[in-house]
C-alpha cells in the first residue's frame, strides 16, 4: 500500500507544535497557503504571538540551500532571500536526498538513516525521508513530495527551535 503524500495547493492548512527548546515553551503555529505564485505566500497564525505572512520566492523553492527561522513581526510580511526557506527544504536538496541519499541546508550535511517508526500525518503513515547530521545531534522528517518538500519534523534544531507537523488540511 503506498504511503501518504499530502499535496500543498492554495488554501492548506499546517499545523505544527513549535518549541523554543532553551526557554521550555510550547506554542501552535498555524501555517495557511495563500498563494503559490512568485512570492509564495503564507499566512501564519501563533497563539499569544500574532499573525502575519512570509513571503518565499520560488526560487528559494527551487534551489534554496538554507532554512531560516525568524521569529516574525506581527502584522507583518517577513520576506526570505532566494536561497532562504521556512519549514521546508528546496526541490533540489530533495533531489539530492533522493539520489545521493543526502543533502546539505545551512551548510551542514545530512545523511538518510532508517526510520524506526512510521511517520503519521492525519493518522495515516506518511512517505517521509529520515536523515541526521553526522554527529546525529540534528534530525529531519522530510516529506518525499517532490513538488513541495515539507519538514514535517526537526529535532536538535541549532537555532533552538524544533517543530513537529500536528495537521495537515489539502
């Protein structure tokens, strides 16, 4: 039976748990496409925070090699460089990853490892690529979706933000 591979389109909803790991705080963020064009346009809402968008040129989709996460201003649009994503790697690492059976973002390679557990998205188990950094301090969730390469997972982030996909509405 093959695996889940939920499809980003205009009006998708992610929900993701978010954790500042030094501080111990949990928090909802809730991710909403509102355009796929140049720039992609997302609207984010986090409780206790505010709302706002990112905006992410598709060629950061495309090609990006970094993923950075900025603590957003609310009310506003925080806008990523090309080569700058937010919760996902670029079509090309997927490839990478794919082919090679790892990629780099921010300069630090990651390698596929087995997954131990299925990875569940709306309670089904999700086509998802696992991979480490050598030192295996860092892991990711990808999602094998060759159109839009979700992280569904981070752990051990050097930023000190982890996030963990809850939902995913098409």
């Amino acid at each position: 039976m093959p695996k889940y591979i939920p499809q980003m389109g205009i009006g998708t909803i992610l929900n993701f748990n978010i954790e500042a790991v030094n501080m111990g705080q949990q928090v909802p963020l809730t991710l909403t496409s509102v355009s796929l064009n140049d720039p992609m346009k997302f609207k984010w809402v986090v409780a206790g925070l505010g709302n706002g968008s990112f905006l992410i040129p598709v060629k950061a989709l495309e090609s990006g090699t970094k993923m950075t996460i900025k603590v957003p201003e609310s009310d506003r649009a925080t806008i990523y460089k090309d080569d700058e994503t937010i919760l996902f790697i670029s079509k090309a690492a997927l490839a990478d990853l794919v082919k090679d059976q790892s990629f780099t973002m921010n300069k630090t390679k990651f390698t596929v490892k087995p997954l131990d557990t299925p990875y569940l998205i709306n309670n089904k188990e999700a086509d998802v690529i696992y991979a480490t950094t050598d030192n295996g301090k860092v892991e990711v969730w990808i999602l094998n979706n060759p159109n839009f390469p979700l992280l569904c997972k981070m752990k051990g982030n050097p930023a000190g933000i982890d996030f963990n996909l809850t939902g995913f509405k098409e």
